[in-house]
C-alpha cells in the first residue's frame, strides 16, 4: 500500500468519514439494548450499451417511446436461470438445503403476477432456463446469455450463479435487464457501467457492504487486541474497495493492518497456492484475525489450507464468504467469527428471525405453496423466495408503464419506488435514485459453537451509502 496516497485520501475525507461511522456505531449501540468487474464482453459488444429509452415519431404527433426486447402490447418475457448444484454437491461435498420444485415455483408465481395485473397490464411469460454450475465457464455463460437473449429473447432476466466476467457486460449489451441474485461483488461504478440494466435488488454494492462490516465488527469488538490480516481477490474492484473504503475506516479506528495478501482467484490452479502462501505469511506475521475481500470462494479455500498447516485464525464473515457452507466444513475455524447478515435465508436460522420476516415474505410464501411445496424452513425457501421479489418488483415498478416498457422507464419506475416495495428476501428495502440495488440494512451476527449457526447481535443498521 502506498501510505502517502492512502494519508491523501484520508485527509481529504476524515472529518465526514468519522461522523458517519460515529452515527454507525452509536446506532448499532442503541439497537443492541433495544433488541435481542466486469472488462470481458459478449461477442456483440465491448463497450457500456447504450440507453433503452429510444422513441419512435410519427408526423405531427408526440414521440412514443420504444418497447424493450421481449415485450408487445399484451406480453412481457421473463427468464428465470435455475442453478443445478446436484453435480456440484457431489464433487465438494456440499450441503445445500432443498429448494423443492423450482420449476412449480416459478409457474405459481407467474399465475400469480398475470392474475393481479400483470407487469404494466401485460401478461408475464415465464421462460426457464437451467444451468450446471459444474461446467460454468465464461464460454457456457456466454452460450446462456446467447440462449436468453437471442433465442428466448426477454426482457428480464432473474440470475443465479452466474460468476463470470462476461455474463453482465453480455445480457446489458442486448438490452436485457438483469434481477441479479449473485453474490458477486458490484460497485457503484460497475453499475453505473451496465445501466440501466443491472440490479441487485436485495444486496447493495461491494464497498458499501464492506463499510457495513467494519462497522458492525467495530461495535462487536472483534477487533479488540487483534493483529488483523487483509485477505483480498488480486483485481481491481477488490484493491479499490480496501483503499477507497475499508482502509480509511480501519485508520479512524485506530486498527493496524499486520499483514496483506493477494491472492490471484481466478481458478483453482492460481487459487490454492495463492491461499497456501497467505497461510504461511499470515502465520509469520502472527496474525490472528482475518477480513476477506471479494468473496470469490477465496474464504474457505484459506480456511481448508490454515485447518491442513494447524492455523487457526479468527474469521470476519459476510455472504460472499460462504459462511453456510464454513459452518458445514470447517467448524474448528468458525470460532470466534462475526461478521452481518443481509439475507437471513442464507446467513442466520429461524430462531434469529422468525417466519415471515415481513408482509412480502408472508405473501410470498403463500403464492409459492400453490406449487404445493411445504418448506421446512426458510432457507428451503430460499431461491423460491429471490424469484418472488423478482417477479413483484417487475410488476410494482412497471405498473403505470402501460404505453411503452424498456429499461429506462422500468429504472425509473423502481427508484419511485423508494422502501415501499420491501423483499422478502431480506430485512429492509429502499431504492434511492442513482442506486442499483436494494437492500438497506445489515444485521450484525456472531457464531455461537453450541448451535453451529450464527446469532443476531443487533436489529437493523442502515448502509451508509
């Protein structure tokens, strides 16, 4: 790191940075005693696409806007990509809970948008579309892109599992909006990139993600007495991250950083050794508690390298590493960790956060059981639950969209929106203008041995944005 261009930036914004963390943590205080990337393209386009709000005009009368592809008078296009994990669960030996019949899943919800007005009075017509995560490779993303956009041609496109590079700058360079469910890390600038394309509709962007996870380990107190090492993905969003965000605030703390190490995730033929030498540099830096940037899978792989070399540090935790698949695999490396919680079907159990969470979950619920489908528990529900707030956000943002729908109306529609379209995916909802995703608050949580589950440790704490 350069300390004299960290000591720059840092100056420049000291004085706004420590009053917005100062109300951070007072509030996560107060709560705590009230409550319990992308540079590769498709092989159409390399450059930001343009605008969705073309119109058309006739003579001597007011222009009308454009539809967007997959749309007509009477139907709108929507594709739902289902992520087979059954191959993938075999080769790792994963745990993933049961999602029931996606396939069900998904036509009771379309009944259900097209028997309460449709999208924009249109009928929605669901298309399904399955991908193998086992062979996900820039080449198979961009033959689904291909398939969604050119053969199916949609409007929408609900993704899941899609982490590759190209996937994004493709579906936006065919005009296709994307509801992306991915846990692969956004900024504002990537967003900014595919508009008005790319949503997130129940995360919020990398940075601002990692600002909640500083915070919200500063009010637990996991850094206290801690040589911390800074675990990141060898790419630009993940640098930028830590020196435009997480460093600054690490400074205000008064938090050291012992030791830095880059590790190249690609694939695993860069990822392993690199995770096996931030072991071995960790271990010479006595460093004992550990922040991962950039997700990418590089958590787990490190945990599995320090559990074979009998390192055991203590472990900061947000979806993006992995902590249902952690708790199942590496126990002796949870303990200790801590970190927040944005999505409580895939972070916390029931316990924490009882059924429904809120009205959206509670409808939601009850549109997926006309498939028939019982869940167990909510994170059976899980992706059933993501597809639903897809669908109602589409219906609820494009419902005075009756003459024309593209993707620039349908972005205006959704920052109209502002928190009255809450998900039910995760604990509160608001779309602010310029913004790209959804999700407005965290929880912080801890992992407690007895349950091998993490535990709330504070109600809702805004994002600061």
């Amino acid at each position: 790191m350069n300390q004299t261009r960290r000591s720059t930036t840092v100056s420049a914004r000291r004085l706004a940075r420590k009053t917005t963390l100062m109300i951070a943590v007072i509030g996560l205080l107060v709560a705590a005693c009230s409550a319990t990337n992308p540079d590769a393209s498709s092989t159409t386009s390399t450059t930001a696409p343009p605008d969705a709000g073309a119109t058309t005009t006739t003579s001597g009368s007011e222009p009308v806007p454009e539809n967007g592809p997959g749309v007509t008078d009477s139907d709108v296009k929507v594709a739902f990509i289902i992520t087979d994990l059954e191959r993938v669960q075999k080769a790792l030996g994963l745990d993933v809970p049961e999602q029931g019949d996606l396939d069900a899943q998904i036509a009771a919800i379309t009944d259900y948008v097209n028997a309460t007005g449709g999208i924009g009075g249109r009928n929605m017509v669901s298309v399904v579309r399955p991908f193998d995560a086992l062979l996900d490779s820039p080449t198979v993303e961009e033959e689904l892109c291909n398939g969604i956009t050119q053969d199916d041609q949609v409007f929408a496109v609900v993704m899941t599992g899609q982490f590759q590079d190209n996937a994004r700058p493709c579906y936006a360079s065919r005009k296709t909006v994307m509801l992306d469910t991915t846990y692969f890390p956004i900024d504002q600038d990537g967003y900014e990139e595919l508009a008005p394309y790319l949503w997130s509709y129940h995360l919020t962007d990398y940075p601002t993600l990692m600002a909640g996870l500083i915070t919200g380990l500063a009010f637990s107190g996991w850094f206290d007495g801690a040589t911390l090492g800074i675990l990141g993905a060898d790419n630009p969003l993940s640098h930028k991250a830590y020196d435009d965000t997480i460093a600054p605030l690490l400074e205000e703390l008064g938090i050291e950083v012992g030791a830095e190490q880059w590790v190249d995730s690609t694939d695993t033929a860069t990822l392993q050794p690199g995770v096996d030498q931030a072991v071995l540099a960790f271990k010479d830096a006595s460093v004992d508690h550990v922040v991962t940037i950039g997700g990418a899978r590089i958590q787990p792989f490190f945990m599995q390298s320090g559990e074979f070399q009998n390192y055991h540090p203590t472990y900061a935790l947000t979806s993006y590493d992995s902590p249902d698949f952690s708790i199942n695999s590496y126990p002796e490396s949870m303990l200790g960790a801590a970190g927040i919680s944005m999505v409580p079907g895939w972070d916390i159990e029931e316990d924490q956060y009882p059924v429904p969470g809120n009205a959206t979950e509670a409808l939601c619920l009850d549109i997926l059981a006309e498939s028939g489908e019982v869940f167990a528990e909510r994170k059976n529900a899980r992706v059933g639950l993501l597809y639903c707030d897809a669908a109602l956000l589409l219906q609820a943002a494009a419902a005075n969209l009756t003459v024309a729908l593209n993707a620039e109306l349908l972005r205006d529609g959704i920052w109209g929106l502002g928190d009255t379209q809450p998900n039910a995916s995760n604990y509160t909802t608001n779309y602010t203008q310029g913004s790209y995703t959804g999700a407005a608050s965290y929880r912080v949580t801890a992992y407690n041995p007895d349950c091998a589950c993490l535990e709330l440790q504070s109600g809702p704490q805004p994002f600061m944005r």
